[in-house]
C-alpha cells in the first residue's frame, strides 16, 4: 500500500534530505547574496560621497543604523489598521462626544 505525502515514514525522510543535502547549499546561497548587498551599499556610499565632495558639500561619517535599531522597542498598544478597529474607535469617540453633552439633574 502506497505511503501519502503526509505519512511519518515520508515526512521524516523529507527532513533529513532538507537539513542533510539543501541547507548547506541555501547556507552559502544566503552567504553570497549577503555579500553581493554588502558590496552594493559600499559602492552607493562612495559614490555618494564622491559626488558630495565633487558639489562641495561636507561628508559626514557614515554610521551603522543596524545596531541603534536593535535597542528600539515596538509597540503594540494602541488601535489596529483594519476597518473593524477602525469601526470601533470611531463609534467609541462618537459616544464619548455624545456623552459629554449630557449632564444630570438632582
């Protein structure tokens, strides 16, 4: 009897042909093509510093923003970019101004 493509036996086999065979080469693929970027943005910057200096405009060192990045947090508090929320925040505000207007009397 035929194994399905989502048989253990099948899935195990996968697996160790994805980490055995195909990582070392998607590996050094990545590797390259993170080299090949790395090159690229060296030759943007001094390309624009020669044409910077070439107006003669002063070249500021060049800083890594990468690592200032990392120390930044995200946050997700607040409300959410889909119509629903949208919806909600905008019925809540329409109430709050509604119930502004409204005083009790003793």
């Amino acid at each position: 009897m035929a194994h399905s493509l989502r048989s253990k036996s099948k899935l195990r086999a996968k697996s160790v042909k994805r980490h055995g065979e195909f990582q070392p080469k998607e590996d050094a693929r990545k590797e390259r093509l993170a080299q090949k970027m790395k090159e690229n943005l060296d030759k943007q910057i001094a390309e624009k510093a020669a044409a910077d200096t070439a107006a003669g405009k002063e070249v500021a060192p060049v800083e890594d923003k990468m690592e200032d990045d990392s120390n930044k947090t995200v946050s997700t508090s607040g409300w959410r970019k889909s119509r629903h929320h949208i919806y909600k925040k905008n019925q809540k505000l329409k109430n709050k101004s509604k119930n502004k207007n409204k005083f009790t009397k003793f």
